[in-house]
C-alpha cells in the first residue's frame, strides 16, 4: 500500500521490523511516532519516516536497535530523496516521482498511485484539494486501519499482546473473523449468535486454538443457551423460595387453625412439583 515521498525519506520493510528491530513495530510507532502526523506513515508492508534532509536521520539510532546498515546500505530500510531518489537500491520497494509501495501492494493501490503521481496534472490535484481530496495522503485500505486499530486496543486491553508482532495479532484477528466474529468498541461479537468474546485472557489461544475453540464449545452457545440457563436459575431461585416458605409455614401451626397451614403445605408442594416439571422442559 503506497506511502507519500516526502522531502527526505527512510523507508522500512515492515517485515524487517518485525524481525528485528528491538519490541517490533509496536516499539517502531512508539520510538518514530507513528500516526502522530501525516509524515510519519504506515500501511501494511511499510513505514515511512520524514525529515527537511537527508542528514537529519539518526542511523546510529536505528541500528542500534537491530537493523542493518554496512558500508552505507541496508536491506532493511532505504534512503530516498523526493528530488534525488533512493540513495542505494532494494528488491522490495518500487516507487515514482510521489508514492512508494511495497512489491507486494495489490495492483488496485498501485494503480492509484501511478494515477496520482504520474497522470494528474497541477491543475488537477488543485481542483482536488478544494474538493478536500487529499492527493498526498497514504493510500491504504479500510480494512488496514481497521486492523490498525483493533491491534492497537488488543495491546491497550491485554498487556500480553505487547510481546506479539503485528503479523501475529493480524493472523489470530484473521481466525476470529473467519469464526463470524466482528469487532465492537472494545470486544468481538458474534453475527450469529450475539454473545461477546473478551479481550483479556484471548493472548492464551493461537489462531488454531480459535478455530478449535469456536467449533467445539463457543458455536455451540446461543442466545437461546443464554436464556435457557437464565431461566433455569430463575426457576431455581423459585423453588428454594418454596422450600423455604415450606419449612416457614411448621412455624403457621402454633398462631392459625392447622387445616389451613396444610392447605398452604399442599399448595407449595404442588407449586414446587410444577416448577420440576418446567425446568425438564
């Protein structure tokens, strides 16, 4: 998913991050603030760092966390220069004169950025930008900041996420999603049967152990499970009230006529046989 090119520009290989930049991309955003404006970007397979020059970066910085930089190149991240282009080539990135994007984008994204930064005349993204189209921003997906977003809040609820890459969130995302779950605020819901899988405790299970989970104990809830056991210990609640009420009414015979005491024992009984019977059902 292409990235804008800014003036000067270090772009990362996301899965080199991963791979080995000290806490993965969780620690990436943190260190470089991602998403806290429009030059630092992301999209599924790249981040993007920017500056005024080229000799603003910190390299040192970002080798000392991990990557590789040797004799002025790396195969993790590259240099580019809006004016000047890369600074040393890598087999990962294609770009032109206003987007980079990772080998693997889809061809639509790559469409629009050879659209945008080929085809589109200054007149063009002038009438585009009073329109509030913004030409230069990250062209990425919904999805993207969806799953964005959700790894993000996984992390903020469940500390134990912190020590997952983003690939392997995205992946256990992935198996929930194929279990007709979708996300809500801060849990996933289920399409069919509307009950909620938390957050807390979900770092336990692989996306594997999801699948397994869902089609042996969690697709065989319901709404109507739900309720049954709700009325189930409706009813229960019901009949300890009888049987109380039964060992109340002994305490009837020394302040009223007995015959009516046993009337009220009968009763109690019949309605404590009654609710028997309705929890069977």
């Amino acid at each position: 998913m292409p990235v804008c090119i800014d003036l000067a520009n270090l772009i990362f290989n996301k899965k080199s991050i991963e791979e080995k930049y000290l806490g993965g991309s969780a620690q990436f955003r943190i260190d470089w603030k991602i998403g806290e404006s429009k030059r630092n970007q992301e999209d599924d397979e790249l981040f993007l760092i920017a500056k005024m020059n080229l000799d603003e970066f910190d390299i040192d910085r970002i080798s000392k966390a991990g990557l590789t930089y040797s004799n002025s190149v790396s195969d993790d991240f590259v240099a580019v220069s809006r004016y000047g282009g890369s600074l040393w080539e890598v087999d990962w990135i294609e770009q032109n004169a206003m987007f980079a994007w990772h080998i693997n984008c889809s061809q639509e994204q790559k469409d629009k950025a050879i659209y945008h930064g080929e085809k589109l005349t200054m007149e063009e993204i002038a009438d585009m930008e009073e329109k509030g189209i913004d030409v230069y921003a990250t062209i990425k997906s919904e999805e993207t900041d969806e799953i964005g977003m959700i790894i993000n809040k996984m992390r903020e609820i469940e500390p134990q996420y912190l020590s997952w890459t983003d690939e392997e969130i995205g992946k256990q995302i992935k198996a929930i999603h194929e279990c007709d779950y979708v996300w809500e605020v801060n849990h996933f819901k289920n399409k069919k049967t509307g009950l909620l899988l938390n957050i807390k405790g979900l770092s336990r299970y692989a996306p594997e152990g999801i699948k397994e989970t869902y089609e042996s104990v969690w697709s065989k809830d319901s709404f109507e499970n739900v309720e049954r056991r709700e009325k189930l210990w409706s009813h229960r609640k019901k009949q300890f009230k009888l049987v109380l009420y039964f060992l109340i009414s002994f305490l009837l015979y020394f302040y009223i006529d007995y015959i009516m005491v046993l009337i009220c024992q009968v009763i109690l009984v019949f309605l404590f046989l009654f609710s028997l019977k309705v929890e069977k059902n």
